[in-house]
C-alpha cells in the first residue's frame, strides 16, 4: 500500500535529469529552443514548465 508521504523515486529521478537536461541547454544555448523543430520555445510555455524542451 502506497502512502501519501511516499516519494515516487523513479519520478524524482526523471526530475532530475530534466533539469540537468535544461542546465545543459541553458549553458549550450539552446534552451529557448524546441529540440525537435528548431524553433523557439514561447516565454508562457517556459514559464509553465522551465524544464520544457518542446511545444507541444
């Protein structure tokens, strides 16, 4: 039985690796950048999510 204090490890982890991902963007450049069409990532969308690396 899953309690309501019980931390989901695997979702921490992907977390972590998003913001590790965006880090690495920030410091490449590339983070206002959609990874997959080249073009950039609205304000709002960065905003709702500052780990986004697409519009969806």
């Amino acid at each position: 039985m899953t309690q309501p204090n019980d931390l989901d490890i695997d979702q921490v982890a992907a977390d972590l690796d998003n913001v590790a991902a965006a880090l690495s963007r920030l410091s490449d450049g590339t983070y206002w950048t959609d990874e997959v069409s080249g073009e950039e990532l609205p304000a709002e969308v960065l905003a709702a999510d500052p780990t986004a690396r697409r519009q969806s």
